[in-house]
C-alpha cells in the first residue's frame, strides 16, 4: 500500500518520484507504456505501474492502492496523495485522474511546466494539431514534427500526401513510436528516433541533415526543450510553427516537493489546480474611509484569516489577527511561521500609482513562486481630489515625492510644472508642500497650489494658496496637491544654452557653436552617467544637465579656482545632477562609476593615459574630444589608431566673430576647433 501516487508522463514525474525516494517516501508511479518504465528508476520506495487507464479503472486501481480510502472514510482519504504529472497536453488524462480522485475524495495536486513564451517574431501559434496540419500544405520545403508520434495520425489525416512526403518525424525510440510511424506509411528515413530532450546544437543538426524549413513543437516547457528548439530554428533561419499549450494551471515540481517533504498544507479541493492553500490579496485601501473602499477590498479584508499594513491604516479594520507591518522582510517570515490560508496586506490609496504593492507582489513570488497572490485596486487619492475639485486629470501630470527627501526629486518636479499646466502630486507632510512652494516662489511662475488633507474624513480639508502663502502651510497627515501653472512654458526643441548664461570670470570657456556641437556628438541618453573632463567654467557639463535631470554628471577640474567657479555656475543654475570633483582627471578616475560618455576639453597633456583608465572601466564608452593644438590633435590619431573604434569621426569648426570698429563690422577668426567623437 502506498499514500502517493504519481501519474507519470513528464521530465516532472520522474524527478518527484526520484526526489521522494531520496527522502525514503514510499509511492506509486503510474506509466502508460514500458518505455516509460525503463525511464523510472524503481527501488524499494517507489513501485512502477504501467498501462493505459480510463477514469473507472483509475479508480478502480487507487482504492487498491490506497488500501479503500474512499469518500466512505473521510479520516483515512484526508492521508493520501494523487500527484498529476502528466504530460501538458495529456488533457484527457488529466481529466480522468481528476474524476477519479474526486470520485475517491482523495487530495489530488497538478505539477505543470513554466511557460515560455518568447517566441520567433514571424512564428506562427495554431490552437491545436489540426489547424497546424492543415496550413502545411501551403508551405515549402521540408517540415521537422517534433509533436510525438500519439497524435501524428492527427497530422497525415489534414496533410496531402505530399506535404507527408517532406515531413520528417522526430519521435521516441521505443517499440510503440515507430510502430505508429508504419502505420502512418511514413519511410524509414523520414523518422528520427531519439530521446529527448535536445541540445540547441543537436536541434541545428538535425535542421541541416533533412534540410527542414518548418519546425513545429508543441510549448513543451523548459524540461521538454522548447527554448532549444526556438534557438535552433531562430539561428537555422527557420520557420517556428507552435501548437499553444492547453490551460494548465497547477504548482510547480519545487512547489510540489516543499508540499509534500515539509507538510505544508495544500488545497484538497480537487477543482484548485493544487495551488497552495495560503492566498494572499495585496488591497488598495483607498483614501481612508470603509465607506470608499471597493466591495471587492471589502469582501476580501472581511474573509481574511490575517491581515498586515501599516498603523493608520489597519486601525479601523476588524479581523481575527493583526500585524502593523508593511515591509515584505518583515511580512513573510510572519506567512512562514503562522501559515494562513488567506492573508491581506493593506496598502493606502491604489495599488497601481505610485503603491508598495508592486515591490511587494515581486518579494511574494520570489518567496514563492506558486503563492496565490492577487492585487485589488482601490480609488486613489489624485482622482478623488480631481473629482472634489470639479477637474479633470487626463491632461494633467502626475507625479509623487512622498517619502523622497532629495533634491533631484524636487527639482525634477519643478522641471515638469514648468512646462505643464496641471500637476498633481502626492506629498508626505506639510514640510513638502513648503520646500515645494518655496521653489515655486523663487521659479518666478505665476499660479497657486491647492492642497487636500484626511480625504474622505470628517476632519478633510482643501486649502487653495498663492506659492507664497504655501511656505507657510501646516497640516497633519498624508497629502495631495494640485499645482496649477497660470503661464506654462513651451519645451523648446533643442534645448540650448549661450554664452551669456554663465559666470565667467578669466577661465577659459568651450564656446557656445563648438559646445553644441561637442554636446551633440555625444549621442547622450535618459540616465546616463557623464564625465565632463577639464571643466573650466563648467559650460559643457551644466549644459547637457539641463537636458534631463535623470542624467548623472560629473565635472572634474583640477584647478582650484575653476572648481569653484564651476560650482557658482551650478548653483546659479539650482541643478542637483551635477556634481564638481576638484583634483587632477588621472588621480580621481580609478574611484568612479563607469561612465556612459565622456567630453574632454582638457587633459594636462596625459590624455592617452586618461583613456587607459576609462578603458580599464569597460567597453562602449562614448568619447567626445576637442583640440586646439597639434600636439593634442597628433595623441588623440594615435589612440584612434590603436583602438580603431569603428564610428570614429573627425570634424575642424572655425569660427569668425563680427566685431565694430568705428562705423565698420570686422571679422575676428577664432582659432579653428577639431572634435573627434568615437566609441571605444
């Protein structure tokens, strides 16, 4: 008698069976043919059994198995284990273990294969065989079935005869397989008998010894090669014809083995698919009041053995258990230890804007990758204060600097009210709604800012105030603004910087033609990391800050008082993504992110070995160099030269200002500029 057992097909089955006999845990392993016998390793805890069986004589088999455990006798059926590790497209046999283990009453777990969906962009999905078959016929060239041979009379009813022809069968190398390949008529030479699975390089053989242009597979899963052969046949330039895989929910085979070798409870509904018994619900709280929560958030926090979030939000909500904690690090170790079969963790507002819940849901599934876990919106706080104050938000922007302290979030905020008329924004406390007013006031805009407090509570309040007037505000509680902007810029489309924007001093400067030019080959991107070498007045680095605050800047300038003008610039410009490094470029670099681009407008004569650092970083690096000297000019050839960077380019600017004397406007040439630009 044993208390497990395995209906077999799959990679999945045999490495269960294998891993419970590890753990000297006795069980059954069904088998539909002696093929599938040889593929078991059977010992003195885990017995073979083989042969077809329809849902009677499955049921007939397992109450003699299971010694009786029948419906009839409820504590005995609550000890046994049906484990469904058929193949995923076995869906007839999986309906009939599943009406036997109903019909028995007895616990019945799915252990399904991960999907894998990336597929070929020109690959073609057929619901079933047939379908697939029948486009073949308007195809050419020779077609490789990889399908199995129990349903390759399926293919040779929907194909011509001599589609057939050029049909070469990749089936298993047993007695049954290449019997139902004769009767199929199919030659001896259009069948490959081998046992799975395959290689992405045996794949490519294959594909090369028939010829094939047309490879079909069924969505077999990781162990049944499917990622292989789409490897092979995006690499052989072939066609990907795919029979998408029936609805198969169920646990994974580590899920399964957890389950069963730890004890942890599982589902003995025999209609759950064997998911974990634990569901966990991640809710949108809303803004605060029961009143405004979803009858979903309501019926789930109800039905809920345990319940987590943060103070403020869990202290009105009634249920058996509950932990004031938000942090997954600290929720999960509590779902471990206490096992409860449904969990909710409450999260203010929405979970899709701006929440925890997206962190969240990602800790669960790693945690475990088979938990229940399900997201339930609720109304947010920005479409609740849109609809108080009679305003649409769909031609607003919407951003948040709730719990972010750092200038970068500020003045990107600033950026986007500039340039936008509406902006609603979620904010921590009164203290944001200051330091936000205070640069509002200091921008020069002109507008007001509307802020809402304990929405949805007896206490709500909407306060609407000129910028200055919101330096001064104070309130308790989470809040939400709406900044409106009487007078919003228009975004230039090339967003440039001149000459006169910066404090000079008698520090050299990058004119403005040759720092567009130089800024512009650099080829910048959002978020990335920028050297600006031999700062001067800090013109090129403060320039290409302005293009997004999401790019990182670093301007290194080993003159002290370079430095320091550098800095007043940067201030002048209230820019945050800037930061000013004092010291020689060769001292300084080894300490430093890799960067993404680099601009060198001076090196103090040890430019080669500058590169060699920089290089030393990693490869695909953007390089924009400027030289005025033909000294300069001569050290960056060689480093072309040695490098050989395949989108090296070399231009030379000369510029000529217009200057008045007396009545007359002379032209006053400037020495000419060469910038090299490459990748290396």
């Amino acid at each position: 008698m044993s208390n497990i057992v395995i209906f077999s097909g799959t990679t999945e089955g045999r490495t269960l069976s294998e891993r419970l006999s590890k753990a000297k845990i006795r069980h059954t392993v069904c088998v539909a043919t002696e093929y599938g016998k040889e593929m078991m390793d059977e010992n003195e805890y885990a017995k073979v059994h083989v042969g077809r069986m329809d849902a009677e004589e499955m049921e007939l088999f397992l109450s003699e198995v299971f010694d009786g455990g029948r419906k009839d006798s409820e504590e005995k059926s609550l000890k046994y284990l049906i484990i469904d590790a058929t193949h995923p497209y076995a869906v007839e046999v999986t309906k009939n273990i599943r009406k036997a283990a109903k019909s028995l009453g007895v616990k019945y777990l799915r252990v399904s294969r991960s999907i894998e969906a990336r597929l070929p962009k020109d690959a073609v999905v057929y619901h079933d065989i047939e379908k697939c078959a029948a486009s073949m016929d308007s195809t050419e060239g020779n077609i490789l079935l990889t399908t199995g041979s129990k349903e390759l009379h399926i293919y040779c009813e929907n194909v011509s005869e001599d589609t057939k022809n050029r049909t070469y069968v990749r089936v298993l190398p047993s007695v049954q397989s290449l019997k139902l390949c004769e009767d199929e008529n199919i030659a001896p030479d259009h069948i490959v008998a081998m046992q799975g699975p395959f290689s992405k390089e045996l794949n490519e053989a294959v594909i090369r010894q028939y010829d094939i242009k047309h490879l079909i597979t069924k969505e077999s899963g990781a162990s049944g090669g499917f990622a292989k052969k789409v490897e092979a046949a995006e690499t052989s330039g072939i066609k990907l014809h795919m029979i998408e895989r029936p609805d198969d929910k169920g646990i994974s085979l580590d899920g399964a083995c957890k389950l069963i070798l730890s004890e942890e409870p599982f589902c003995s509904d025999n209609n759950d698919e064997g998911r974990f018994a634990m569901r966990i619900s991640l809710v949108g709280l809303g803004m605060g009041r029961a009143e405004f929560m979803t009858k979903e958030a309501i019926d789930i926090i109800a039905n809920s053995d345990v319940v987590f979030g943060a103070k403020r939000l869990i202290k009105d909500i009634e249920a058996p258990v509950k932990y004031e904690m938000y942090r997954a690090e600290d929720i999960i170790p509590v779902l471990e230890r206490k096992k409860p079969e449904k969990a909710a963790i409450i999260f203010s507002g929405d979970t899709g804007f701006y929440s925890g819940a997206k962190k969240m849901f990602k800790a669960l599934k790693n945690w475990k990758d088979d938990a229940d876990v399900k997201v339930i919106p609720g109304i947010s706080s920005i479409s609740y204060f849109a609809a108080k104050l009679g305003e649409s938000y769909d031609d607003a922007c919407l951003f948040s600097i709730h719990g972010r302290k750092n200038a970068e979030e500020l003045e990107t905020l600033l950026e986007k009210i500039k340039y936008s008329k509406k902006v609603f924004i979620l904010l921590s406390d009164s203290k944001d709604v200051q330091r936000l007013s205070k640069r509002l006031e200091e921008s020069g805009l002109e507008g007001k800012i509307v802020v809402g407090a304990d929405f949805s509570y007896e206490s709500e309040k909407i306060c609407e105030m000129t910028f200055k007037e919101g330096e001064e505000y104070c309130a308790d509680g989470v809040l939400t603004a709406l900044v409106v902007n009487y007078n919003p810029l228009k975004r230039p489309l090339i967003n440039v910087a001149r000459d006169t924007d910066f404090i000079r001093g008698e520090i050299p400067m990058t004119k403005e033609v040759i720092r567009h030019e130089s800024i512009i080959r650099l080829n910048l991107k959002e978020r990335d990391v920028f050297y600006d070498i031999g700062g001067g007045t800090g013109s090129v680095a403060i320039e290409a800050a302005q293009l997004s605050p999401s790019l990182k800047v670093y301007t290194i300038e080993r003159k002290p008082q370079a430095a320091e003008l550098i800095r007043k610039n940067v201030l002048n410009k209230r820019l945050s993504n800037v930061t000013v490094i004092e010291g020689a470029a060769e001292e300084v670099l080894a300490g430093m992110e890799k960067p993404d681009c680099v601009f060198i407008g001076g090196s103090g004569g040890k430019l080669k070995y500058i590169i060699e650092l920089l290089k030393a970083k990693g490869s695909g690096i953007r390089y924009v160099i400027n030289a005025v000297s033909l000294e300069t000019m001569c050290e960056v050839r060689e480093i072309i030269n040695e490098y050989e960077p395949a989108d090296e380019e070399t231009i030379m600017i000369s510029i000529s200002d217009v200057k008045k004397l007396a009545s007359y406007h002379m032209l006053q040439g400037q020495n000419p500029i060469w910038i090299f630009s490459f990748t290396i």
